[in-house]
C-alpha cells in the first residue's frame, strides 16, 4: 500500500477534489458544444441557529485553487480509468481559468442570499469550482463566526481574556484542524496549539502541558519544578490533576521556591467558575480554563463570578457544535443566449434563487451598520461589499495578510447592531431587495411559470 499523504488532497489530483456528476456534466457539456458564459452565485439561503450574521472566511484558498487548477497525467489517468472520452480528457489536460471573479474580503459580515463569491466564466470552467468553493468557504466561515461569538462573549461579559484554539485533535481531519486555526485566528482568537497550522499560517502558538506530565513523576511537586526549570517564566501549570485548589497551592510554593514569576495555571475539569475563583485566591499569576468552553459556557462563567486570563477552547469551536453547518450553494444566476447574458433563477419550493449578477450595498448610519440591499449587478449604492478579485483568468485582487483580515473581521462585527450579535436569539438583520432585482425576478418567474 502506498502511504498517503496527510488531508490526500496535494496539487497532484486537487483537480479530482470535485463530485463526480461535475465531471460527467463537463464532458457532456464538450461533446455537444454547449459552452455558453454563466454566472454562478456561492452564497447560503439561510443562518445556522442563533447566528445573526456570518463571518466569512477561505477566500485565500479559494483562490489558490483557482490559480493552481490543473489535471495532472495522475488525475488524467484515473478519470480514464473511469471511462471519460479521450477528447474530453483533451481539453481537461489544457484546462485553465479565463473568466472574472468578484467577492466579499475575508472577515466581512455577511448575511441570507448575497452572494459571497460570484464566477463568471464558460460554464465548463465555472461549474467545476462548486464541490471545492462550497467546501472552503462553508468551513471557514462558520468556524470564524463560531469565534467571533466567543470574542463577543468576552467583549460582553468578561474583560478582554485571550482565546486560543485547542481543538486540532478534535477536528473532522487534518485539513479541517488547519482551516479551524485559520478561521479561529479570523474570528478574533489569539493563536492555536496546532504547531502546523502556525507555520503555514504564521499563527501565534501556545501550549501548556498534559496531566501525562504531571502523573509522570512521583510527585506533583517534582513535575511543577522540572517544569519550571526547563521553562521559567513562560510556565503555564496544569493544576488540576489531582486537587485542584491543592494543585494551586503546590504550583505558588514551587514558583517561590525557584524565584520564578510563572506566566499562569490552567484548570481543565470541574466547577470552572468555582474553581477558578478558589485558585485565585492562592496564586498571584494568570488563571487559564479550558473544558467545554463556547459562547455559552463563557457569558455563565463569568455572571457565575469566574476569574480568568484566557480560555483555550476546543471541541465546541472546531465543530461548530451547536450549528455545525452552513449550507453553503453555489447556483447558476445567468448564462449567455443568443448573444446575450440572461438572468437564470431556480424555482423549486423554499429554493428560489435571485437571478442575475448581482451587487450587495451596505448602509452605514452613524458608525452602525442600519441594512443591505441587494441589487442587479451595476446598481451600487453607497458601498458593494463585492470586489474584483480575478479578471479575464487574471487575478487583480491583491491578497490581505491574515492579520489584516482579523482586524477586519473584529472591526466590521462591531458595527453590526448589537442585537444582531447577540449570541442568543439574536434580532434579524435587514437585507432588503432592491427594485430592480425585485422586478427582474418577477419577469423571469412570469416567463419560467409559461413553460
């Protein structure tokens, strides 16, 4: 068996990260001619529960497979395996993007049917991105939301605590782990424990220790003092393993002894707000809690009283636990006939999609977002969030570093609202649709119910 690599997805076959009834459109979209220009619209109908809005998030890596998408003589030889023509493998082995994409910048809030990426392209490069756009962007952004709710949750209740993603051991796969580190690091986090998501992304890292260490030697004591004689200050204790107000006391008297100022303890298991009050009567250094920690456990741990420097957060985070999905779409909105692009809609029951390229303005009163408005392409208002990102197969959008977009992400949240950020039951923000779009979509309907 030949090993795999890690996440299997690499340049080799990242053409092959598609579903299959893509490929077998594709091929019969080349065998009878049929190649016309298309829009596609990436966008979700609806928001997971008590979400008011959404960060989103992937647009890099989107863009990465745009740029690097081509069929290798590896991906070419399996698609033949499986019986695609060898004229259709012809145009897959000289396969390259020509077509214009707008988007929304990473960290921006966005909300129910505007149009997160907009492709426009020959349907047969356009229709190929749907399985891998949905997939990156999808994540990220529910991810980056799911943190950004738990910065608000400090912003709100507690006092600027640092948050930091422990939850790559507790992600659906490697690649999900790395996306989850990203994205948290969007949503306001402060770094990761994954080592690897930190190189690749230039994350801050961090890490404590494990109960291994602790139970590893005779004594508590003696794994606090080797502990610190390897790390000073920079000591992070992990006092709850036996006892842990014991473990408290244990950490201060070892700290004294050596001369040390330790950076904090970390308390993972119990009554957290309890604990974390108890512990802080003992040591004059940062307390950190992890353990089950999300927006909800962070608004009841401090109304409970709870002391803290920083929460690690992990399975709650990384799966989105409480809405672990965004449906995420990526719809046809117009193809060109007979010369001409003409707006295209979906008419089935609760999956009605707005038909045409399309602009999205934000209206901004006093320093708060007050609503959107969704337009026909063309038809800005004060600010299209949408920018022009590729342009004739040509990308023109020059990538934000990911500190640029975390401050983007903490900066456009604040201006939503408040009670659409709340994290429960959070009042709907307003998108309303503008009248050239209202009627276009009323035209279009009135011809397709004639069909």
């Amino acid at each position: 068996m030949t090993d795999p690599e890690f996440g299997y997805v690499t340049r080799e076959n990242l053409s092959l990260f598609t579903d299959f009834y893509e490929l077998t459109m594709l091929q019969g979209y080349h065998e009878s001619g049929h190649n016309p220009d298309a829009v596609f619209d990436l966008f979700f109908r609806r928001l997971p529960p008590d979400r008011g809005y959404m960060i989103t998030a992937g647009l890099e890596q989107a863009v990465y497979y745009i740029e690097n998408l081509e069929f290798s003589d590896r991906a070419l030889e399996y698609l033949k395996e499986k019986g695609f023509r060898d004229s259709f493998l012809d145009y897959l082995q000289d396969f390259e993007f020509t077509g214009d994409v707008r988007a929304v910048p990473e960290g921006t809030p966005v909300f129910p049917d505007e149009p997160l990426m907009e492709v426009e392209a020959p349907i047969m490069q356009a229709q190929l991105f749907e399985t891998l756009l949905i997939n990156q962007v999808a994540f990220q952004s529910l991810v980056a939301t799911k943190a950004a709710r738990m910065k608000e949750g400090v912003e709100r209740y507690g006092d600027g605590q640092s948050l930091v993603d422990f939850g790559s051991r507790r992600s659906h796969g490697t690649d999900a782990g790395m996306k989850a580190a990203r994205a948290a690091y969007i949503g306001g986090f402060s770094g990761t424990s994954n080592v690897a998501a930190g190189e690749s992304f230039g994350l801050p890292v961090y890490g404590t220790m494990a109960h291994s260490w602790v139970e590893s030697f005779d004594t508590e004591e003696e794994a606090f003092e080797a502990y610190i004689d390897e790390y000073g200050e920079d000591s992070i204790l992990l006092i709850d393993t036996y006892d842990t107000v014991g473990g408290a006391e244990t950490a201060s008297e070892v700290a004294e002894e050596r001369g040390v100022n330790i950076r904090g303890v970390r308390i993972d298991s119990g009554d957290l707000a309890g604990l974390s009050q108890k512990v802080k009567d003992v040591v004059d250094t940062g307390v950190f809690v992890s353990s089950g920690v999300d927006e909800f456990k962070i608004r009841e741990f401090f109304e409970s009283g709870g002391v803290a420097s920083g929460f690690g957060v992990g399975t709650k985070l990384v799966t989105s636990r409480d809405a672990p999905a965004l449906e995420g779409v990526y719809k046809l909105v117009a193809s060109r006939s007979r010369g001409e692009m003409e707006p295209r809609m979906k008419l089935s029951e609760r999956k009605v999609t707005w038909p045409g390229r399309k602009s999205v303005e934000r209206i901004e009163r006093d320093g708060t977002y007050e609503k959107d408005v969704l337009r026909m392409g063309g038809e800005i208002g004060e600010r299209d969030l949408l920018v022009q990102v590729f342009k004739d197969g040509e990308r023109v959008y020059e990538l934000p570093d990911l500190e640029e977009i975390k401050v983007r992400a903490q900066e456009e949240r604040r201006k939503l609202p408040e009670r659409v950020r709340s994290i429960e039951k959070p009042v709907e923000y307003p998108v309303e649709i503008g009248e050239g779009l209202e009627r276009a979509a009323e035209r279009l309907q009135d011809e397709l119910s004639k069909l």
